[in-house]
C-alpha cells in the first residue's frame, strides 16, 4: 500500500469527550504502574503482572515496540477524572495487506465497566478505517474471558473462529485463541452502534 507507515501516521493523540488517547512514554511509567499491579487484571493476559520488575519488563517492551514499530502503544486517560486508567494497542500490524489488530488491551480494575474501554475502541476503528485507510481490524482474546467476547460481539465485531492451543499462559495453560474481525464495510454500522452508547462490557482483550 501506498502512504504514510501506519506505525509512524498512528502515532497520534486521539480524543473525544470520554477519552484521551496518546502515544505511550517515558513519563506514563510511574501512573500506568499504580494500575497495573492487581493481578485480576491480568487473568486472561499472556503476561502475569504481579511486581515492580514484571510491570518494569512490561512497560519497558512496550516502550521499545512502538519505538521499532512492531505496535503503536495509546496511554488511555478518562476524561471524568483525569486519570491515567490503561494502555490498548495497534499491532499484527500488516500495511501491505490493509489489516491491523487491536490488542494488549487492559485497564486498572476501578476503570472497568465505565465505558473506557468502549470509547478507547471507538477511537481506535475510526482512525484504523477513517484516516489509516485499514481494510480489516482484528481482535483476539481468551476462548475462556466470555465477558470480552460479548463485548466484541456487542460492538458488531464479528465472530471468526478459534485458533487452539494458540499461545502459552502464565500457569502451565494454553490458550484458545478466539479471533473477531471489523471489515471496512461493516464499519458505518459499527461505528452507529459504539455512537449510540451503549457501554463495552469487556476487560482487556
């Protein structure tokens, strides 16, 4: 594809009354940590974040990723309270193709069910379709985590299948991987359905 590398053009600030979203650094250390350490957050997670050092090689892999362009990394802030609440991310990120994912999604647990990660989602699609110029977004998550499907499936992502045994977990499991896309043409209806407010119900995917 033609254009600006999506890893460099997504880097970005993307906002609306709800959300702030901006690209992660150095200075998000510190408030992104006093979310991160509560390990129900990471239940369905690839990584186990349980102390400083886990969160430190968590954020430190983040950081270098976007630097290198495998992901662009969004800091997410609530606009009601001004808080830092999470961190969501475009990766799998395969320009020439015309498809990205939305993924290592998670928020500090006070932030869950308020709408953050619906809204986070939101902004995300719209810059993957309206201004990246995406033909496909993809979502993946735990076979088990059901409150992340419904969630995707809440916003009209559709269901695509399961991948198994697709990746190791923390505590000797393998995970189910369950794939949901969002193609260019079921955007409009999507994006009416995330308009008209109806809350995310999801954690991070």
């Amino acid at each position: 594809m033609t254009g600006p590398r999506w890893a460099d053009a997504a880097r970005v600030e993307l906002s609306d009354e709800h959300v702030l979203l901006r690209p992660i650094a150095e200075t998000d250390r510190e408030p992104l940590r006093t979310q991160a350490l509560d390990p129900a957050i990471w239940r369905y997670f690839v990584q186990l974040i349980e102390t400083d050092d886990q969160f430190d090689a968590f954020f430190d892999a983040a950081v270098a990723d976007q630097a290198n362009g495998e992901r662009v990394v969004y800091v997410i802030t609530e606009r009601t309270s001004g808080l830092i609440a999470g961190s969501m991310s475009f990766c799998s990120i395969n320009q020439d193709a015309g498809r990205l994912e939305i993924g290592w999604s998670w928020l500090g647990t006070k932030f869950h069910g308020k709408g953050v990660n619906h809204w986070a989602k939101y902004l995300m699609l719209r810059e993957a379709f309206e201004r990246l110029g995406a033909e496909r977004v993809e979502f993946k998550t735990d076979a088990l985590n059901e409150q992340a499907r419904q969630g995707l499936r809440n916003i009209g992502a559709v269901e695509e299948g399961i991948l198994r045994s697709f990746n190791p977990m923390p505590g000797n499991r393998r995970r189910d991987a369950v794939y949901y896309s969002v193609l260019r043409g079921e955007w409009p209806e999507v994006a009416a359905t995330l308009l008209a407010g109806k809350k995310g119900k999801e954690r991070g995917s």
